[in-house]
C-alpha cells in the first residue's frame, strides 16, 4: 500500500496538470499518520489549488477516501514552489486594499487639517 497511495495522487494530479512530467510526490509517516508531499511545475499551481482551493480540497477528499478504504489515515500537503505565482485575482485585491488605505489615509489627514482650524473652547 505505501507506494499505491503516492501512484493515486501522481496520476490523479498528472490528469489536470498541463506539465505532468513535473509531478512528483514524497510520502513520510509519522504519528498523525502519511504526509503526501506533492510538487508541480510552478504554471500549474493554480490549477492544482483551483478557485477558492476547491480543487485541492478536492484531492484532499479523494486521498482520504482511498485511504479510508485501506484503514489508513492519509494527508496531503502541496508544496508551493519557488517561482510560483500567485493567481491574479489576489494581486488585483492587494493593489486595491493599497489603494484604499492610501484614499483613508488622505481623508483623515484631510478631516485632522479641517479640525485644526476650529477653537479648542468650541470642540469642549
């Protein structure tokens, strides 16, 4: 079974990737059970995590599923590679929070510059 459980994610992660070649996977057993390292070509993380995470939460139901099956207790970790990007839409989210705290920052200041021209016996 050690090495049946590692060839299911290979080949299931092999199906949706456009490099396949790239994938690979190191599996360790400790207390909590089996770690299933998988790696990819850094292009096809965003197809391995998918919107939300929902295609890795996916993988991660299938391997629990099969290792239910054969009573054993097994995880997955994915592991991000260097040079990966990240999807788009979190760059995009990034700029705009930066983006609306500089605005925030400018109508504060704005509001303290209104203030200071009013009397302190006025404020009281």
């Amino acid at each position: 079974m050690a090495e049946t459980d590692e060839k299911f994610i290979e080949e299931l992660v092999k199906a949706i990737v456009d490099n396949p070649s790239d994938v690979k996977t190191e599996r360790t057993i400790d207390e909590r059970g089996v770690l299933i390292k998988l790696y990819v070509n850094p292009e096809d993380m965003g197809k391995i995590i998918g919107k939300e995470g929902k295609t890795a939460k996916a993988i991660r139901t299938l391997l629990r599923v099969y290792g239910a099956k054969t009573d054993a207790r097994l995880n997955l970790k994915i592991v991000e590679p260097e040079g990966s990007e990240r999807p788009e839409y979190h760059r995009d989210e990034a700029e705009n929070k930066t983006e609306e705290t500089k605005e925030d920052e400018e109508e504060s200041q704005t509001k303290s510059t209104l203030m200071d021209d009013v009397p302190d016996d006025v404020l009281a």
